[in-house]
C-alpha cells in the first residue's frame, strides 16, 4: 500500500471515529433531555398535587400557611399568602434529575374567596325520578324536560334505579336516560327501549344501561338539616304537628329561602299558590290532593324550583293536580291518577306509579338544599401561572 493511501486510509479513520463519538454524543444528549422532560413532567405534576391541597385547606379555612410534603414522584413545597378576601398559592414541585441535578417546577395560583356560598345540587336531584329501590314503569307515566329552549336544549328527565328497572306496557315515555344497577327487563322486550328518548343524547350511545355505582340518598335526618339551614343562616319556622298548605302564601328569596320545619305530616288538598322561595323539611308524610302552583318566585335568573318538600317518611300525590316542587321521600312515594309534577323527585324506598302521572323536569334550586350540606366557600379562580 502506498504512502497516500496510508494516509488517507489513516485520515478516514480518524474522522469515522470523530463522526462515531460525535453521534453517540448527540445520542447522549438527546437521551438526557429526554430523561429532563420527563423529569420536568413529575416535578410539574408534584407541583400540582401541593396546588389541589392548598386549594382544599382554603375552602375549608381561608388562611395564610405553608406546609412541604411528598408526591408519587417528587416533592411539593407549599406557600399561601391572604390579602383580605384574595388568596395566592406559590407551590413548587422538585426533583433529583439526571447527574444529581436538582429541577424545580413553579406554579401560582390566585383565588378570590366566596364566603357562604351556595353548594350546587346534589346528584340524586338531578332525575326526574329516582329510587334506591327496585323501580317499575307501567300504565301512561311520562316523565318530560320542562323547560324549553336554550336553557333546556342540554337537560334530560332521567330515571334511575339503584336496583332493578322494568317496564309493563308500551304506554311510558321518557324523555331522558334510564339507568339501573342490577338488572333491566321490559314487557313486550320492545318496550325498554322504545320507552327511553333522550332530549340531548351527548355522548351517550344507549338509552338505557346499566351503571357500576349507586346514585347515594341520604337517610332522612332531621336534627342534622335543621342544622345545617340554621348555620346557613336561614330563618327556621317550627310547626309542631301536623299542618295544611292552602290559598296563597308568601315566603323568602333565592338567597334566603323560608324553612318550614313540619314535626308531623304535610297535607295540600284545597290548592295552594306559592311566592317566593321555601323548604319544607317534614318528619312524616307528605300528601298533596289538590293543586300545588308556583306564583311569583322573585327570581330571573334560570329556570328552577323554587318549592322544595322533603319527607321523613312518604309522599302521595294523587288527582288530576298540577303540583309544582323538587320532592325527597325517606320512605316510599305513590303517584296515583293524572298528576303533573313540575320539579323531581328522590325515594329512598319505592316508588309506585299508576294512572297517567307525568313529571316535567326542572332543574332543582342549589338555595334549597343547603340541609343536605350546609353553605359552604367557594374559591374563584382568578389568575394562574405555571414555569
């Protein structure tokens, strides 16, 4: 081999071995800021986790703290600061990363505290009807979304059952979803489906299926939501006994509602107009003969009950009646002849419907169940950053 070809072959060497070393180390590098992403990524994620508890402490007391803890992955430090009714949150997640380099993650958060604040409705009053016994359809029932237009283009008058669903008959119809736990049978077997016809179908690709949870309905538990109303400041009026609703009657506002507190049974026969907003909290049964109508609420914000009655133990509503509230029974509920409820109702046993009863969903009032929870502080979101 000659002299330049030595050389040259030399040459080629040392530059393949330049290219080799230069490659692996770009290989190296793109690994690392990898490895530094995903490093970035858990100390974000720490960050976040010490962020939600903060977020937690302020609803439950709005005061200045700090506190440090461990995430899945990495660790959060935590500040809060209080300015009158603003709160700032400065937590930063950390984490060892590639060579024993310490990486940091920033997130701040500023919320506004809205103190007292009206806790949304719960979830079991969100049906048309719902039952934590077995539920059966038969006869005429129709179950409809009341309001119409944009405000209920999205609303749907559900059914659900936490045990089992079954439908008797072609006559029923629902204008919404019908949900069960345990089992679903109809007769004809046509009828289970023809029955359900959601309003808005969302994402839903069934109109009746099973679901893997319970809808949760509380016991009936008076001294606990004469409590919670109390602390929310509501005025309480106590009816020892029974006591009848009739003629016309005018009770509180959206943001301070009348509470009726009934220690006996409820009774609406000879009809009754209802302005304003008002909570009936009833130790025994509710039973409405004659018509229940809503007058002037006072409210112009969206549609909603402004009439809530809660049993102790059952609810019948019977007639060719037009009764106008959101209903809990902590026993079982009849609707017998050619009622229309305008409202929903919950049962925490049974609930046996005959005749022609049709309820027209409304969405419930949040002002009317503060004796499930009590009110509560709400946090607004107003700024947020994160580096």
């Amino acid at each position: 081999m000659g002299k330049v070809a030595v050389i040259a072959l030399v040459a080629f060497s040392i530059s393949g071995a330049y290219y080799t070393m230069d490659r692996n180390q770009r290989t190296l590098d793109t690994e690392a800021e990898i490895s530094d992403h995903r490093y970035e990524v858990l100390a974000r994620e720490a960050a976040l986790t010490g962020l939600a508890i903060a977020k937690q402490g302020l609803a439950d007391s709005f005061v200045p703290s700090a506190f440090t803890g461990e995430a899945t992955n990495g660790d959060y430090d935590v500040d809060i600061t209080v300015a009158a009714d603003m709160a700032t949150v400065n937590s930063v997640g950390s984490i060892m990363a590639t060579k024993d380099v310490p990486l940091e993650y920033k997130v701040q958060a500023s919320y506004k505290v809205i103190v007292g604040a009206l806790p949304p409705a719960p979830n079991f009053l969100k049906y048309a009807l719902v039952s934590d016994e077995s539920l059966e359809l038969g006869g005429a029932v129709v179950t409809e979304v009341f309001v119409q237009g944009e405000e209920g283009a999205e609303l749907n008058a559900n059914m659900h059952t936490n045990k089992n669903l079954h439908v008797n008959g072609n006559k029923a119809f629902v204008e919404g979803f019908g949900t069960y736990r345990n089992s679903a049978s109809s007769n004809p077997a046509s009828a289970l489906e023809n029955t359900f016809d959601p309003n808005y179908w969302g994402a839903g690709t069934e109109s009746v299926y099973s679901v893997d949870e319970d809808v949760v309905i509380p016991s009936f538990d008076g001294p606990t939501w004469m409590a919670n109303v109390a602390s929310s400041g509501y005025t309480v009026t106590d009816i020892a006994g029974d006591f009848t609703l009739t003629g016309s009657q005018t009770y509180g506002t959206q943001e301070n509602p009348a509470v009726i507190h009934v220690t006996g049974n409820l009774y609406s026969s000879g009809g009754a107009v209802v302005d304003g907003y008002v909570m009936f909290i009833v130790d025994g049964n509710i039973d409405i003969s004659g018509n229940l109508e809503v007058g002037n609420s006072g409210y112009s914000g969206p549609d909603e009950s402004s009439v809530a009655m809660y049993a102790g133990a059952n609810l019948e509503i019977n007639g060719n009646i037009d009764v106008a509230a959101q209903f809990y029974a902590g026993g079982d509920v009849f609707l017998g002849g050619s009622p229309n409820v305008y409202g929903g109702i919950t049962t925490k046993g049974t609930a046996t419907l005959q005749g022609s009863p049709s309820i027209y969903y409304r969405t419930p009032s949040g002002s009317l169940t503060t004796n499930f929870s009590g009110t509560e502080n709400r946090l607004e979101l107003v700024a947020y950053s994160e580096w």
